[in-house]
C-alpha cells in the first residue's frame, strides 16, 4: 500500500491529467481518468446545469464538441488539498481555465477562475475520478464564447473536421471544464 503521501500525489496527478487531457484534447487520456459512472456538478459555472451522475463515455463525448469548437484552451490547476481515506480520496484544487475562440480575437475569449471538488476512487491501484464539481468565484470575457464554441464544434465534427468524432453530440450539454 502506498503512503499516505504517494497517495495524495497520485490523486492530484490525476486532476493534472484532467487538464491535460482537455487541453491537448488527448480524449483517451481524459476518459482513463473517470470510473464508469460519475457525478457531475457545473452548477456553479451556470445555475441551469443541473448536477447529475452520468457514464464516463457519455460525459467525455459530449464535451468533445464543446472542445473542438475552441482554437486553444489552457486550464491551470493549482494548490491541490486531498484527503485520502483507505481507497476513497477527495481533493480540492484551484483552477484558472483560459477558452479561446479565436486566437486572434480578444473579444472571443473567456476565462474563469474557481476550485474543483473532486471525489476519486482507487480501482486496479489507479486513482479514477467519480465526481467532479466546479464552483466559479469570477470570469472575465464573453460567456457566450462557449456557446459559440459548441456550435463550431458541432459544425466541425459534422462535416468530419477535427475532432474525436460526433458520438454524444445530441446528449446533454456539459460546460465541459
């Protein structure tokens, strides 16, 4: 059994991971970090996202669209504060996520600024995440850039351009952070 230290490392490797994964939009990577099912809260990126346990393929491919319709994306995550009890572990972990539209364009632009509280579970020796909750403490730019965002994606993987592909695209619409 690893010490509780190696733990709590392991655990925070994994939400770095995490932003890995979305950023370089690396989806196998970014599915290898959920269990099957997990619990998602972006409640607190937009008050109409209702919190829901979800599969881990649905999750993942409905923010592929999302993703894709973005020229870059940086998601920088910080300060991490895990509890690890036996092979369940919460962490919590500052995060700062930059989503660009256009790179040339400012205007197209929106960065929010938070702190994720994240569940995990040690299946097979491997922290897997089993909730994910984003609370936003200020943005700043156009929330409407992820809409936006959406739609470009959609069109993009539609008409076969980049992408991981169009499964997911008429499920529910996560934010996707």
């Amino acid at each position: 059994m690893a010490s509780a230290s190696a733990d709590k490392k392991a655990v925070a490797e994994t939400v770095y991971r995490y932003a890995t994964g979305v950023d370089r939009r690396d989806w196998a990577l970014y599915r290898s970090l959920f269990a099957d099912t997990v619990s998602v809260d972006f409640s607190g990126f937009d008050p109409h996202l209702e919190p829901r346990v979800v599969s881990a393929d649905d999750w993942v491919a409905g923010i592929v669209p999302l993703f894709t319709g973005l020229a870059a994306t940086q998601h920088t995550m910080t300060n991490p504060r895990a509890v690890v009890d036996g092979d369940e572990a919460a962490i919590t972990m500052d995060v700062q996520a930059h989503h660009m539209h256009d790179l040339d364009d400012p205007a197209s632009w929106y960065t929010v600024w938070g702190h994720y509280e994240n569940t995990l579970v040690r299946i097979d020796g491997r922290w897997l995440l089993t909730g994910v909750r984003l609370t936003v403490n200020w943005s700043a730019g156009d929330p409407a850039v992820m809409e936006l965002a959406r739609r470009t994606g959609k069109r993009l993987l539609s008409s076969g351009g980049q992408g991981a592909g169009t499964a997911g695209l008429d499920d529910p619409e996560p934010p996707g952070h």
